[in-house]
C-alpha cells in the first residue's frame, strides 16, 4: 500500500477508492463536531459582547475594564475555532477532491490572505479577521434562525467596522513613505477596495440598525448613487466615478481612518485618472462623458473637500484658494436666475484654476492643457490666435532681439 500511494496513476484503483471512501465518511463528522464548537464559541462571543456594550453606561471603569478583556479573549477563542474548521475541513476536502467552488474559491482566499503574513502583517492580521467573521456570517445566515441572526450582526458589524478602519489607517500610514508611483497606485486601490466593501457589505447593516442615527440619513441618497454601480460590468469612466462617490462617503464614515490629506491625495489621483482618459479617448462622445466626470471632480475636490482644509503647507497656496473660493461664491449667485450661464461661468472658473496647476509642468500634461484651451475657446473665454503664441514676463529689447524674462 506504502509503494502504490506513492506513485502518479491515472486510473482508480482499490486503494484510492478506500482511501477516498473512507475521507469522505470522516470529513462530514469533522465538519459536525467543528460546527457544534463554533456554535458555542460564537455564543459565548456575544454574550461577552452584548455584557461589555451594557457596562459602557455604567461609571464602575475597572468593571468595564474586565469585561472587555473577557470579551477579547472569548473573540479570539472563537476566531481561532473558525481557523480550525477551514484548515481541518475545507482543506481536507480541497485535497481529495470533495470540495465545493466555494470552498475552493475559500481556501484559495485564505491562502492569499495568509501569504501576507511575511511582508504586510497588520493588513495580514486586520484581512484574515474579516475574512473569518465573513465565513461564519454566511454561516449564521443559512441556519435561519433570526433571533440569533439579529444579535450575531451586532457583534459582527462591530468587529467589521473596527477592522475596515484599522485597515484604512494603516493605508494612510503606508502613504506617508518614501513609496515609488506603482507602490502608491497600489496602495491607493487598495483604499478604494477597502471603502467599497464596507459601504457594499456593512454600511447598510449598519444603516438598517441606527436608523434614527442622523449621520446615515444624510449619507442615504449618496449610497443610494452608489448603489448603481454596483450592477452590471463598468467602464473606465464609471469606475472613476464610482471612487468618487466612496470618496465622498468616506469623509463623512472615516474622518479619523482616512485623514484628510490622505482624501487629497486620492481625489489627485482620480482627477489624473480623468485627464488621462480624456486625451486618451478617441470617441468624442466619451470624451464629452469623461470631461463632465471631470468637472464633477473638480467640484468635489477644490469646493467640497479643500473647504474644509484648515492647516496649508504653503501660505500662498491658502490664498489662491481663498480668491478662488470668492469667485465661486459669486458665480453661484446667479445659479438660480440663470442656470445655463451659471454653469458655464463654473467650467471657466474650474478650467483656469487648472491651468494654473498644470502649467507649472507643461511638457508632462501638454495634451490636456490643449483640451483646455479649446474648452476655453468654445466656452468664449479664450480667443484661437493662429500662427501665434502668448506668454508671461517682462520684455527688454538687447540690439536686435528681445528677450522674455
């Protein structure tokens, strides 16, 4: 038997048969006995749980203390015995063959997750703990049982929203190295990975739970932009616009996880995202699609976010801001007399506070600061010179040249 388990067969024979007989007749036991310890370690987690939040109200702290140690522990004992069920169950049954595409897909997930422990061990840690309570959540939503399924989502929610925003600031802590652009471009997907699951999975668990809680009722019509993009297959554009909408969500649910310079730096990089698509598109029609998301960005970033921004590295910079933000109140005035001309003074005003930034590196976005020109042109606010050109400086006239300062 030791001599034929070693060698590579194609056909079944007795021995593989036995083998594969008798795994299969142990492995549901397996599952069976792991199930009924999950099922009490997950009873006492929120027992431990419901004990800790209802010490919250009260003024003994030493007492508030032990019972979240209590609640800790039991949570992590109850973690641990759902690491068992998928190391003991679902890999055994990967391995001779018995195993579901789910469990397939769960084990290859697990293994991902896991690989990360060597390089990346808090996105490691804060991965294979949602990983975890995702696996057991399924779990508790096949056993039908909604007096346990209510008290399980507490506990769930919690630890979910606990880990998404320990992720979060661990993205933005990574931001702040000395990073290359494709470790950055990484990281900043990562971040909108991140936000989509939360607002995809908890947020409206978390919604149908406080709904008295004024802070969603705000968020609702912005999740329900959300939700749309959540069907059917998305191009560039749409995915732009989607990591716009999670951004703008995510000022209002991860203010403290995802600080505001770290939402700077996304909305850059999506706005980099859109001038790109913009020259890159050949098809006018997309291109007109792709210019609108940009001046929804634009509104998003420079009117929305920067107004809130109260410490500036440059002082400068807060004061171009500042006028900038003059013109726009006064452009804004008009948006109810006269909508049209409203809406037109605002692709101005946004298109030259671009310009101001681009030109700063005009070999690098020459071909969109050509887009703009011409926007500029159809908008009326610019005149098409030919066979000419413009600059800025002072002139001095030296013999028979001049020469720009």
């Amino acid at each position: 038997m030791e001599e034929r388990s070693l060698r590579v067969y194609q056909e079944k024979t007795f021995f593989s048969r036995l083998s594969k007989t008798i795994t299969k007749l142990l492995i549901p036991t397996k599952i069976g006995i792991n199930g009924i310890l999950i099922s009490i370690k997950r009873n006492n987690a929120i027992k431990a749980y419901e004990a800790y939040v209802n010490s919250e109200n009260s003024n003994d702290q030493a007492k508030q203390e032990q019972l979240n140690k209590k609640f800790e522990d039991v949570y992590a004992l109850y973690l641990e015995s759902i690491d068992k069920y998928i190391l003991d169950s679902i890999y055994k049954k990967v391995k001779n063959d018995t195993a579901s595409d789910f469990e397939r897909n769960a084990l290859s997930q697990y293994y991902v997750i896991t690989h990360l422990k060597e390089t990346e061990y808090l996105e490691y840690k804060y991965k294979k703990q949602m990983y975890l309570l995702n696996i057991d959540n399924e779990t508790v939503e096949t056993l039908n049982k909604p007096a346990l399924t209510e008290k399980y989502k507490k506990l769930y929610v919690y630890e979910m929203e606990s880990l998404y925003k320990g992720l979060l600031k661990h993205y933005s802590i990574k931001l702040a190295d000395n990073l290359s652009l494709g470790a950055k471009e990484e990281i900043y997907n990562k971040i909108f990975t991140a936000l989509e699951g939360y607002i995809e999975d908890i947020l409206p668990i978390k919604m149908e739970q406080e709904r008295s809680n004024k802070v969603y009722e705000q968020i609702l019509e912005e999740y329900q932009n959300f939700e749309k993009f959540t069907i059917g297959k998305l191009d560039q554009n749409d995915n732009i616009e989607k990591n716009m909408v999670l951004l703008g969500l995510s000022r209002k649910l991860f203010t403290h996880s995802l600080p505001l310079i770290v939402a700077e730096q996304c909305y850059e990089k999506l706005l980099q995202d859109t001038r790109s698509l913009i020259v890159d598109t050949k098809i006018s029609r997309k291109q007109e699609k792709a210019y609108s998301l940009l001046m929804n960005l634009i509104e998003e970033y420079d009117v929305k976010l920067l107004s809130t921004k109260i410490y500036w590295d440059k002082p400068q910079e807060r004061e171009n801001y500042k006028n900038f933000w003059k013109e726009y109140e006064e452009i804004s005035k008009s948006k109810v007399q006269n909508y049209i001309d409203y809406t037109k003074q605002k692709q101005i005003l946004f298109l030259r506070n671009e310009l101001k930034k681009l030109r700063k590196d005009p070999n690098k976005y020459y071909k969109i600061l050509q887009f703009y020109y011409n926007k500029l042109v159809d908008l009326g606010a610019m005149k098409n010179l030919k066979n000419a050109c413009t600059s800025t400086g002072t002139y001095v006239k030296n013999k028979n040249k001049v020469e720009a300062k």
